[in-house]
C-alpha cells in the first residue's frame, strides 16, 4: 500500500493534548481493572507519526511550536499523530513499559526526531517514555528477540502495534500485534489490547 507524501495531515499533533487524568482522554482498556500487557511495543513510521522518517525528513532538524513539532532543512513539519502523545503518557502513569521496534534505513534521524519531539502537557521528550528501543533495518523478529532478552518478559506480555501486515511474524514467537491503518489513537489501543486478551483467555479480573 502507498503512502501518501504529506507530512502533517489533520490528525498530525499540532496543539498539546488535554490534562491527563480525564477519563475521556485515556484508552477505555486502561481504566476497566481488566488484564494489561506489561509491554506495549510501537513501529513508529505511520504508526507512531505519519512519515517515512528516511525518506520524508531531511536533516538537519529543528524544533518549533514548543517542540511540539520539527522542522527539516526545508522547512517541512513533522510531529506525531494527533492521539499519541496522550497514549504514551497513559501508558506511563499505568506503569507499563513502553518499546518501539523499527525498521527504517535512518534509526539516528529517527531517534533524532524522539528526542525533539516533546510530549504535552508533560513536556518531556518522547524519547524519555521509551523503556525500549530497537531501531534498525532487518526483520522485526529479530528486534522483539532483543527486547525480549533486555526486558526478561514473556513475549506473551508483549502487545505491537504496527501498520505493514508483513510484520506479524512477530506472532511466531507469542507476540500479539495489533495491525493499524491511519495511526495509533486510543481506539486502536482499545482494539489491540481486548485482543491481546482474547488470545491470551485473560478477559476477566485477576487478583
């Protein structure tokens, strides 16, 4: 499937998101005292933002709209979509682990663009929300078999989120992936973790 070439489509980050804490601004998943993934893991290009960072970006970059997004050497923007920075910070004040896991020719730009991306209304750098990071050209496979020996989890508390169906062979080794088509938003997350635990048979309280 071909991308489109725009950089910053209407649900591209451009203001901060609302005060976390409000119920409507989180995953329904994260508050229903049902099971969660101890690890949440992320493609990043047109999962996380909607760009090719090695194709799309051309360094040097710099921060603008108080590095709420960034800006290439020829003045294209780019930030993440509009629901993510609300997602990762959820996350965070759930205490679960989050990873990404990318495939990009460009991982230095790419992680580049994690430290001047800041999330709102924190106001840290994305950067500083991932617990995992393994960026680099070849099989995705081979990034959660990494993610699996510096975390120790079973790779069955791992949940992924990504947009190219070639990628759920990460399934072979347990993983659950959760395929999304415009970006992560908060019903995606909803969707990928209820079947995280239909597949796991974890869809009632535990004590």
């Amino acid at each position: 499937m071909v991308k489109k070439s725009a950089v910053e489509p209407p649900n591209a980050a451009g203001r901060p998101p609302a005060i976390l804490g409000e119920k409507a601004n989180l995953p329904e998943t994260f508050t229903d005292g049902l099971p969660l993934p101890k690890l949440l893991v992320f493609d990043l290009d047109y999962t996380l933002w909607p760009f090719w960072v090695d194709t799309h970006v051309s360094p040097p970059l710099k921060t603008k709209e108080g590095n709420s997004k960034v800006v290439d050497r020829w003045g294209e923007s780019f930030a993440f979509y509009t629901e993510v920075p609300q997602i990762l910070q959820a996350a965070r004040s759930k205490s679960l682990l989050i990873g990404a896991a990318s495939r990009t020719q460009a991982p230095d730009l790419a992680r580049d663009m994690l430290k001047l991306l800041h999330l709102f209304p924190a106001n840290k750098k994305a950067l500083d929300y991932f617990d995992y990071l393994q960026i680099f050209p070849g099989s995705k496979t081979t990034h959660f078999q990494r993610i699996q020996k510096q975390s120790g989890l079973d790779y069955r508390e791992m949940l992924f989120f990504d947009d190219e169906a070639r990628n759920r062979n990460v399934e072979t080794l347990g993983v659950i992936m959760c395929l999304v088509r415009d970006g992560v938003t908060r019903a995606e997350v909803d969707r990928g973790i209820r079947e995280w635990r239909r597949r796991n048979g974890r869809e009632t309280k535990e004590t």
